[in-house]
C-alpha cells in the first residue's frame, strides 16, 4: 500500500463496503463502534488519512467537530463534499505530521493508515501528544490478504504504544462480518488507548495480542 496512488484511487475508493459505508447495516455498524470508541460528549476529533471521510461524517453526525488531514488531494476533495455544511475541515497534509500547529483534540481517529507510514512508532508518539487530557488514540488496523500478508498486526502495534501509553483497550473486528459487507478470515482489529492511561474507563481491557 505504501506505493499506492491514492489521488487514483480515490474516485472508487467509496466502493468497497467499509470504505463507502453505502449500505446502512455497515454504516450502522461502524456508528456503533465509532459510538463506543469515541467520547461520549461531542468533541474534536482529529481524523488522520481521512480518505473520503467516511468515519470523519460518522463522527460528525455523532455531534464531534471534525478536523480531517490526509495526503491525497483526490480524497480531501471528496470530504470536504460529504461533509459540506458540517462542523468540519479537511487539511491536506501528512499524517504523521498534522499540520494542526498548537491544537489539541479530544480524540485521534486513524484507520487503515498507520501500518504504512515509515515509522509508526514515532507517529504514534506524535499522536498522543495532540490529545488534550482525557483524550484517546482510536486506531483500527489488520492485517490483510494470505499470500502476500500486508498490515501491521495488533501484537506489534500494541508493542509500539507500550512506551507511549498506559493500559489500552484491544478489540477483535474480525468477527463482525456486519463492518465488512461479509465474512473476513484476517486479522481485523481496533485499540483505543486513552491519554491518562487508565485504560479503563469502558471496561474491556485486553493484554496485548488477545
Ligand atoms: C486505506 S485509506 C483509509 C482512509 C480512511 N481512513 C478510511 O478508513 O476510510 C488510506 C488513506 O490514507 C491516506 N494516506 C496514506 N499515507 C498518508 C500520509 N502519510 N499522510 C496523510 N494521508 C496518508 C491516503 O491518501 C488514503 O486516503
């Protein structure tokens, strides 16, 4: 993925079921989890390789104030649409780096973009010091395909937060066919690590890998 097009892809990007999120029993799904996984107060969330923002409208309509970066010129054009005439804004920039400047954010929502950055470690670092106290990292990632495995998988994402963050939360996605449009076989995964590192304040905490 690390060379994918993205400005190429973008246009079609919408048409897998969990990119797009077209079909209201996915969409449904993820508003749930995205429900759980964020503050339970409206708050602002820092959505990084937001693609074409899908969860950045999820969150938004979940009453968040949305600030969306990614790389793709392509993709930021096509969030700015969806979301047009909501509390949000659509930055192009690197992930790694936000070009946020002193700005501070209740939650850092990131999918399926980590795993490809050049150092991920050190974007992690990076991403926990945009939280204000009491905000969390949410991170969904896998590891996808069988041949040619690409991703990052939780057992070594969770290794890299380790220095960063106290105890985090583990949740396996890849029983829920309902996120997917369809059964998955790979390893599908979200963690939430809060910033005061308690861990704890949904309960579900898991050790790392479980
Ligand atoms: C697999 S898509 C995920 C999009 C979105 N997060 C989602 O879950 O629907 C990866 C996205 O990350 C963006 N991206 C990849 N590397 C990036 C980087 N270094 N900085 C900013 N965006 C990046 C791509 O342009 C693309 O929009």
């Amino acid at each position: 993925m690390t060379d994918v097009d993205w400005d190429a892809e973008a246009a079609s990007f919408d048409e897998e079921p969990d990119h797009g999120l077209r079909d209201p029993g996915v969409r449904r799904a993820w508003a749930g989890r995205l429900r759980d996984w964020l503050p339970g107060r409206p708050g602002d969330v820092l959505d990084l390789g937001c693609g074409t923002g899908s969860l950045s409208l999820l969150a938004s309509e979940q009453g968040h104030r949305v600030t969306g970066v990614d790389a793709s010129p392509a993709m930021v054009t096509l969030a700015r649409e969806k979301l047009a005439g909501r509390d949000a804004v659509f930055l192009l920039g690197d992930a790694a780096a936000p070009p946020v400047g002193e700005r501070r954010f209740d939650a850092v929502l990131v999918r399926h973009v980590l795993w490809a950055l050049p150092d991920p470690g050190r974007a992690l670092r990076h991403w926990y010091g945009l939280l204000r106290p009491g905000g969390r990292l949410v991170l969904v990632e896998g590891v996808w395909g069988s041949v040619q495995p690409v991703g990052i998988p939780a057992e070594r994402l969770t290794g890299l937060l380790a220095p960063v963050a106290g105890r985090v939360r583990v949740q396996r996605l890849s029983d829920d066919p309902l996120l997917w449009g369809g059964p998955v076989a790979d390893e599908r995964y979200a963690v939430v690590a809060p910033s005061d590192g308690s861990g704890q304040e949904r309960g579900e905490v898991a050790a790392p890998g479980e």
